[in-house]
C-alpha cells in the first residue's frame, strides 16, 4: 500500500516571496523553505510579513524538520519565529546555514537554537517511508539547492530559485546530471520556481553583467552608489571585482550586509581583492573617481535606502550632485512605481541613474525556456507551479501544457490548499485556513484586518475626536463638548463645521442621557453614527471618530466638599478657643508673677539653655 502523500503552500503563491511548503506523507511533516516577504503599500507600518503556523501548532509533534534551499530572505527569514515555537532540525548548505544564524541572532528567543545540519548535494538523509536528498542550482548566492522527497510513489521535487546559466562556475554551477538522474526515477510532482515566468527573453550571463559592471566603473568620473540585495553574494563579488579593476574602494552602508560579506568571505564564497575594501568614514578623504558606496538598506532592502540618502535623511553618506546611481538589483514587478518614485527623487538630488535592467535581461531565476527544460528534465507526472503572484503561477501554467502537461495534472493553488495523492491520483482534497501573520516592531501577529483598516483610514482621511462630561445621575452635560481634530480639515478655518459638530454631539449624548435605558456602548456607538453621516455629508469623508465620554457625580461631589468645609471649619474654631484660653492663662500668669516680685529687686538676666536639635532629641529617647 503507498503512502498517503499531501502537499500544502503556507506561502508563496499567489504572492510575492514568503515561500514556505508542507509536504506530509503519512504521519511525518517536512517544511520546505521557511520566508518571509515585504509588505505591499497597504500594509501600513508593518515590517515583514511571515506564513500562519496555527495549523503546524496543532501538528507539531509530526514535524520531521525544515530543509532550506538557498540564503535569501524568501527562504529563511521567517526562520526566527519559526525556531521560537518550534524546536526541530534545520537542514540546508553551508552558507544558507550560516545566515541562518545570522537571522536568528534577531529573535532573542531563537537565538540559542543550534539543531542545524549541513547538507550538500552528495547528502541522503533517511527517515523511514522518506529519503531526502538534494542537487545543486544556479541563483544569484551560491550553494543554492532544490530538495528531492523520495517516497515509495516516486520523487516530490522542490527547485528553489534557479536559473540555467552554462558560464557558471564553482559553487554557482548547475549540476545537469543529477538532475536527469532524478528525472529517470518518475517524479510525482514538480514544484517549480515561477518568479520570472513573464521574462519571455534569454537572460544574459553573470560573465556579461560582470562586464557590464566593470565597463561603468571606468567611465564615471565621480562616485558611485551601487545599490544592490545585501544576499546577493554574486553581484557583490562583481563589485569588488570591478572596483579592483577601476583603481577604485568600496565603502559599505550599514546594514546587513557587513554580517553577510563577513559570513560569505569566513566560508570562502566571496573572495575579497586586496585593499578594495575602505571604512566608511575614509570615503570624504579619496577623490569621488576612487569612490563605490554599496548600499543595501535594512533588511536587504536598498530602494528604500535610496529615498532617504536622496533626501538627506542617511545621516554619514547623501546623494549629492555628480553622484551615480547604479541599481544591480532587479526589482519585482510590484516595486516597479516605488522604483519610479524612487528614481525622480535621485535626480531631483542632482545624480543620474543607471540600472542593469534597463539595458540587460538580467535574472537570478529561470525564464520560459529554462523552466520549460526544467520540467523535460524532470518529466513530473503532477506540476504545481509557486514562488509568484497569480498571473506568473497561471503564465507557468501555460509553459507546463506546451511541454505535455496535462491541464487536469497541473495545480495553480491558494495558500492553505490541500493537494493529496490517494496512491492513484493527485486533487484538491480541502484547505485550512492560513492568513498573513505580521511583524510591526516587536509584535508578532498583533496587528490584524481591523488595526490596518483603521490605519488605512487615519492615514486618507483623519481622525476626529469628541470629549463630553456628563453627569449620568442628574441626566445632563456639565461641560460643552469639545471637539479636536488630526489630519481631516484645518480647524481654523473650519469653525461652522466644529461648532456644528458639537451641537450634534451635545443633542445626541443628552439624547441618551433622557433615555430610561441607558446604555454605555449605546451611547457612544450613537455619537459614531450621527458624526460620521454629517461629516460625510459636509466633506465627504470618514475619518476615525473617536468620543471620549467622561462621567462626574456632582451631587456627591458638592456634599464631599461641603463636609470637608465643616471639618475644616470646626477644626479653626477649635483652635481658635484654644488660643484665646492659653492666652488668659498666660496673662493670669504674668500678673501674679508681678505682684510678687519686690519694687527694689534688681534685674537679672539668665541664661536658658539651647535645645536640643529634634533630630539629636529623636536619637536620645530609648527604643521601644
């Protein structure tokens, strides 16, 4: 009897980055690849985005292990979280295991997991019903593998991101062997890297971009900033290569990619040539024709990095006029207006802009032919494409039926999809529900639909603030409402509105207060509405309307007051009668003092003695 096999994206399709897959055969869950991606636009303040683990919570005792494919942020940097909750064996190449350190160094709750295994392509790890084993591809970093499930109804292959590049060398090179041995053993099913699946053209060489490099490094006179992903070890390693050759040194911008060019150099994947490498703050002493600053912002992101030095927000290093700035990297399709923006800001800047993509089919993943090789390579009985949004899953989809794919055998799939395979054939069995989990500063999946919502509000239209007091017993208003405004009109010259306002909330709020059945939430659900439809009506617009209802109690306010009035009063009556009686005592004592004494006695002064200070008296009295 074969296994009963099944297959779940937690990530990675329909989307760009975030890869993360679920492969089960039997009772054993193997993770494939474990990232992260950035947040579109609308996710306003959120900084990472990482898969829904809900579903392997409840399963985690089935979990063999996580095999990793390469050492990007789409295949590891979900990883820390992961590792926080989940204590099982990491797999993956040398280098991919090493930045994983790196990322979990971050997580200070994952950062003592050390459960890691090195693998290369010679590796075969048995569990049982399973052997994993692995082949090495082209990207953009080197030791980049795909993962083989070998199960008893055939292989389960996961590429990773590849690409076929025939100039490759070392430890960037395809090994095309392996993968028609694999192909020979019937693979079940294909999941394939789409990334690129729109790129009809044949992507250049890394030999012709190295070239590329080195050419506009010779012709630009003053400096240059080249911005770049801080894991793609393969165009820093061009970098240095062509600053070496143009008598030129690189400075690196903080960030990432200082742990990363150390990791890769300790590891001996990045080879660094002699006294090219200069500490940033030496850039202001060479002449701008010696300079390269690489930039690749935080968290590998160097776009955004761009902005702020255009803008003079960087702090050591700005854009300044004269400068270059050479984009190496080749941005995804949803960065393409950012990347716009970002370019009008650079020349606002005073510097020009050049970019590998505008003049080279550059890619670190495969196009149309080289994903359609892949698949005759592989000849999978089931494809599933993934690693892109919809139109490059459905794109890939399309290259798969060219091949001789059957349509009915190819799965374009959602996150959470449950693809099984009985032992007689593959199809969508179910799904489990598997959402977004964000990551705004130190909070992991606190922000959901209702908190982006109202930011998104807050950010197009404002917020509106209603402050009332009341006093619920008596049924009225001690103090007029008071309204306050951020981000949706300018108050000065919006007096009508505002007033108005409060009159709305003033007839709304007593409204309530007259009603029998009062009710809190009631009452300031009632002051939203009425709010929100005159607002809408006066500017057409729905700010976040925020009332804040305060409550006094007057009456035991008043006889608070007035008791602690009485007691004062009785307390300076008190001390009153007590003065005047130690005064008749006194005087009583001064006038029998001078009946006594004789008329011809002399005066004589004596000398009192000083008193002890309090503090000396305090210490004098014994202890009780």
């Amino acid at each position: 009897m074969s296994s009963k096999i099944q297959i779940t994206p937690f990530g990675g399709v329909r989307e760009n980055g975030k890869n993360m897959y679920a492969v089960e055969v039997d009772d054993d869950i193997y993770i494939l690849d474990c990232g992260l991606k950035y947040p579109e636009n609308e996710l306003l303040g959120i900084d990472i985005v990482i898969p829904d683990f809900s579903y392997l919570r409840e399963n985690a005792s089935r979990i063999v292990g996580v095999f990793l494919t390469h050492g990007h942020a789409d295949a590891i940097g979900a990883l820390p979280y992961f590792l926080s909750e989940f204590n099982v064996p990491v797999f993956g190449s040398e280098l991919t295991i090493e930045l994983a350190k790196i990322q979990l160094q971050k997580d200070p709750k994952a950062k003592k997991f050390n459960d890691f295994h090195i693998i290369n392509e010679k590796t075969e790890i048995d569990f049982g019903n399973v052997t994993v084993s692995f082949f090495r591809t082209t990207h953009s970093i080197p030791d980049s593998m795909g993962i083989v499930l070998q199960t008893d109804a055939g292989p389960i292959v996961y590429t990773g991101d590849f690409k076929f590049d025939p100039t490759a060398v070392g430890d960037y090179k395809t090994d095309f062997a392996r993968l028609a041995e694999i192909g020979s053993k019937h693979v079940l099913a294909l999941l394939s890297d789409s990334a690129s699946a729109e790129n009809y053209g044949q992507p250049v060489s890394e030999r012709e971009i190295a070239a590329y490099v080195l050419e506009t490094f010779k012709y630009h006179e003053g400096r240059i900033i080249v911005a770049s992903v801080a894991s793609n070890i393969l165009r820093i390693q061009q970098v240095l290569d062509a600053a070496a050759k143009s008598n030129r040194k690189v400075a690196l911008m903080p960030g990432d990619v200082e742990s990363i060019v150390k990791t890769a150099l300790k590891l001996g994947k990045l080879q660094m040539p002699d006294d090219v490498l200069v500490p940033l703050k030496a850039v202001d002493k060479l002449d701008p024709s010696q300079v390269v600053i690489l930039q690749t912002g935080r968290m590998g992101e160097p776009i955004k990095a761009l902005q702020r030095m255009s803008n003079k927000q960087e702090g050591k290093i700005n854009i300044e006029k004269g400068d270059l700035v050479f984009i190496t990297t080749t941005p995804s399709h949803s960065m393409e207006t950012v990347v716009a923006k970002t370019r009008d800001i650079i020349y606002r800047a005073g510097a020009d802009v050049k970019a590998i993509a505008d003049e080279m089919n550059s890619s670190g993943n495969a196009t149309k032919r080289d994903l359609q090789l892949m698949m005759d390579l592989m000849k999978p009985k089931y494809f599933i494409p993934i690693q892109g949004e919809y139109r490059l899953l459905d794109a890939h989809a399309e290259f798969a039926k060219e091949v001789g794919i059957p349509a009915d055998h190819i799965f374009i799939t959602s996150k959470g999809d449950q693809l099984l395979y009985d032992g007689e054939e593959m199809h969508l069995a179910g799904s489990i529900e598997v959402g977004d989990t964000m990551i705004d500063g130190i909070g992991v999946g606190d922000i959901g639909n209702i908190v982006l919502r109202d930011r998104k509000i807050l950010s197009e239209d404002g917020i509106f603030v209603a402050v009332v007091t009341i006093d619920r017993k008596k049924k009225k208003i001690i103090a007029t409402p008071k309204i306050t405004s951020r981000g949706f009109v300018y108050v000065k010259t919006s007096k009508d509105l505002m007033q108005e306002s409060a009159e709305l909330v003033r007839a709304t709020v007593q409204s309530n207060l007259d009603n029998k059945e009062f009710d809190w939430g009631h009452l300031k659900q009632a002051v939203r509405e009425k709010l929100n439809h005159y607002l809408w009506d006066q500017t057409k617009r729905h700010p976040v309307i925020l009332p804040v209802i305060m409550e006094v109690n007057q009456h035991h306010h008043r006889h608070a007051k007035k008791a602690k009035t009485q007691a004062a009063d009785k307390a300076n009556a008190g001390q009153s009668k007590g003065r005047q009686a130690a005064d008749k005592q006194k005087a009583a004592k001064k006038s029998t003092a001078a009946t006594k004494r004789p008329t011809n006695q002399k005066s004589t002064t004596h000398r009192v003695p000083k008193r002890k200070p309090a503090k000396a008296q305090a210490k004098a009295q014994p202890k009780e």
